[in-house]
C-alpha cells in the first residue's frame, strides 16, 4: 500500500469531523471535533501507510451506544490495524458491562493461535519431512481425518469447555482419532488456555445438530479443520531466544520444531455470530433510529445472554485448534516414534469478548497481552513469528496484535499479482494447499513486516520477547 504524507490524510479527514495527530514514532492519537471527548490511540509504526476508511471505521466502533444505556469507556488499536466489515481488524473496545457490540466479534468467534513443541530437531524432521507432510496433508486438506463424537460430549464442550468434552469422549469407549489420544495429558494440558477457556457458556445456543439425541455418533465436519483466509497449520524451527529464563522454563532451545496453528469456531461460530448480529438489529428498539454506522450494541439482558452464546462457540474453537493439534502428534508419533509427547505450550485468543474489571473488552483481530500472559504473533506466511509475554499496559488495554496485518486487500493482491508476482514475496516459501489462490491472497508481499509490528509494541511496553521463530512450511485450506 502507499504511503500517503500524513497532513493530506489529516485535511481529508477533517473533511469527516476527525483530527488525528502523530505522538511519536509508534504511536498516534485521533479525536472527533464532532464528539466531545471521543478519543483514540493507534499504535502504528510511521513507516506503516495510514489507511482512512480504518480509521473512520474506528471512530464509528468508539461512539458505538444504546437508546437504553451502556457505553464506550475507551479505545485503541494494535499495529495490524486495517479496514474490516464493518469494524477494523486490530482494534480494542472496552464497554460498560451493561453492554456488547456483537458485530466487533463477528462470525470467527474465538479465532486464535496455539504452539505446541513437536520434539524434533531440524535435522531429525527434514530427514521424514516428505512422509510426515503426506500424511498430515491427508488429515488437514484430504478428508482423512476421523473424529467421531456424541451428542454428550458436544453439549458438554458448549455448556462447560474443552475439559468436560475430554471427559466424555473418554467415557464413551474411545473410536477414530480418541482411540490413540492421551487423556491424562489433553487434561493436563487445560492448564495452557487462556483463562477464557473456562468461562460459561450453554448449550442452548449452540446448532442442535450437534446434540441431536437420536445418534450415537456424531461426525462434525466442521471439528479439526482449518477454514479458509488467513488460517494455518505452520511447522517451523527456533532461530533465535530473546528471554533466555523464560525459553528454559518453557524447554525451547535453538533448532527445535515447533507447530502453530490458527483457526477459530467454523460453521459453529457462524452460526452463533450470524444469529446474534441479526439479533441485535432486531432488537433495536422500535420508534429510534438505526446508527448511521449500521453498528448495533445489545444492552442489559441480552448483553448477558449473547456473552453466553459467544462462549459456547468459544470453546469449540478451543476444541478445534486442540483436535489438529491431536492429529498432528499422532502423526508425528507414527513417523518419528511413540516417545513423542509434543506439548502445549500456550493457546490464546484473539477475536472475542472478554468481561475484565473494566468492562467488557472487545478484541477484534487483537489478542490478550495481560501482565505475565504468554501470547504468538505470527507472521505471514513465510516470515518470522513470535512467542512473548504481555506487560500488562493499561494504555494499549492490555492488547497485543494477532498478527502482521494486512498491507493490501485480498482483491488487492490477486488484481495487482496479474501484471506480475515479483512482489509476492514467495520464494523460499512451501505452502501445502489444495487452492493455489491461497498463494496469491494469503502471500507474503500483502502484509506489513513483523519486525517492525513487534519492535513498535516492545517500545511501546506492551509485550517483551520471548523467542523468534522460521517458518519451514505451512498448511493452508
């Protein structure tokens, strides 16, 4: 994307009623001279293209409000930050806890990263990496996965998490992918989700499908799959360790393999994202006029309800991205030996709803970065990806970015990479996909560069380093 000289961009928007202004190398403030007191923080770096449309988008996800109460208490947004539907990617919301913005989460409800060790060297995977690839390739992107589960087990994993849902699959005289999986260590594992693992949800929102009494075996088609987009299997190798301390308590040393994954809920979080967005426009109450911004806030009750609704999806995606995980360590047992155990070493969130002390904090594409809290940043495919730890900022609200960012749309690149590919940025990378537009969308030249997303949040003290990673290849739907 061009870089267009900041003071056109600040007579362009005034035009709109915003002022935005430069602090430092990293960071911006925007106001509304329309709105007394609406204001905004953007950490972005200044070597970063400003994009209008985000931060008009922005300004409207700030003044969001009810007719019956609930409010905006304040804002900000990550480095990825870029133009969403309608809500930007990379910004952070705290309401009152009287109110939610269902549309800020959307339809990939809980999308999220998780890092598990594989227990490899380089040299051991390169050495089997052709007949490991063709049998994971066979279980993300062929069909051959088989999870079979019960109606049991799946109102469980809504009502109560990722726990329960071990607990009776296991009670259920395990089949499929579960006849090989370790209980007691996917149980000792719960310890490495994020503290909204554990959150309530009911299964009173979630597809009834999934909890249809008159089958024994469900067959989730949805369970241990990627989605399209942005979302990865990444097996890559550290290459370097920032936080030495914290790298030996988490056993990482240099050479090591590591898996990342990234995906959300899937055909359950759409529908639960999908339903409550309808709902919130409907419930809108009648005699008042819509928000020009097309935005609809649910207040009180329905507030509730909804976080309810949200964290039963929510914890489907932790099923999901703890299934993948399940079939890529049997695999890797399969090629590499049984003594493989392939930990968890951390699974966070980055688009969904939390209720902190402050109110309820809307992270749209933006993760948790709480004081002490392990959270990825991964690059685009193809570069480098980051394991840190949160420092807790209260002018960031505790907020990291989920990612690179986009630098062009989707439309962008595919229109851009037909007059030619040089700027793709794909040498060197291995994508193991069965939609060769995936290369073109998802490619590394469409996204900003890590290096600077991470140093302008380490200056801004909002994460510090743990270790770096390099991707070796990546799986892609």
């Amino acid at each position: 994307m061009t870089k267009t000289p900041l003071k056109r961009i600040q007579h362009k928007l005034a035009r709109s009623g915003v002022a935005i202004e430069r602090l430092n190398s990293n960071s911006l403030s925007i106001s509304s001279t329309n709105d007394a007191g609406l204001k905004v923080d953007l950490l972005l770096p200044d070597s970063f293209a400003i994009e209008e449309k985000a931060i008009l988008q922005l300004m409207d996800f700030a003044r969001v409000a009810h007719p019956h109460g609930g409010e905006v208490k304040c804002a900000c947004a990550t480095p990825d930050f870029h133009t969403g539907s309608p809500i930007p990617v990379g910004s952070v919301i705290v309401t009152s806890h009287d109110m939610v913005v269902p549309q800020a989460i959307g339809t990939d409800i809980n999308c999220g990263m998780r890092l598990h060790k594989l227990g490899l060297n380089y040299e051991q995977f390169m050495a089997q990496k052709a007949k490991w690839t063709a049998l994971v390739r066979g279980d993300l992107l062929e069909g051959t996965r088989n999870i079979p589960t019960s109606p049991t087990a799946m109102s469980a994993l809504f009502a109560s998490g990722l726990g329960d849902f071990w607990a009776q699959v296991q009670q259920q005289d395990p089949i499929g992918l579960f006849a090989g999986a370790d209980f007691a260590q996917l149980q000792r594992e719960l310890s490495g989700l994020h503290e909204s693992s554990f959150a309530r949800g009911s299964a009173d929102y979630a597809p009834e499908a999934l909890q249809d009494l008159s089958r024994k075996i469900l067959r989730d088609p949805g369970l241990g799959s990627l989605g399209g987009g942005n979302h990865f299997v990444e097996i890559q190798v550290v290459t370097e360790l920032v936080d030495r301390q914290a790298c030996f308590a988490q056993g990482l040393s240099v050479g090591q393999v590591v898996m990342m994954i990234h995906t959300g809920s899937r055909d359950v979080g759409f529908y639960v994202g999908r339903r409550w967005m309808d709902k919130a426009k409907a419930l809108w109450p009648a005699g008042i006029k819509h928000p020009d911004s097309k935005i609809f806030a649910l207040f009180g009750e329905m507030a509730d309800e909804y976080l309810l609704a949200m964290h039963s999806a929510a914890h489907y995606a932790d099923a999901n991205r703890a299934l993948i995980a399940e079939m890529v360590r049997q695999r890797t047992r399969q090629v590499f030996g049984a003594g493989i155990e392939a930990p968890l070493i951390v699974d966070v969130p980055h688009n969904i709803v939390l209720r902190e002390e402050g109110g309820n904090v809307h992270r749209k594409g933006a993760t948790p970065a709480y004081a002490g809290q392990p959270l990825l940043i991964p690059g685009s495919m193809g570069h480098d990806s980051y394991l840190l730890t949160g420092l807790g900022n209260e002018r960031w609200l505790r907020s990291a970015s989920h990612g690179a960012g986009r630098s062009m749309s989707r439309s962008e690149v595919v229109f851009k990479a037909k007059k030619g590919k040089a700027f793709l940025g794909l040498q060197g990378v291995e994508c193991i996909t069965t939609k060769e537009e995936r290369m073109i969308e998802e490619a590394p030249g469409a996204y900003k560069e890590i290096g600077q997303v991470i140093q302008s949040q380490v200056e801004e003290g909002t994460v510090s380093v743990i270790a770096r990673f390099s991707p070796i290849l990546t799986f892609k739907a």
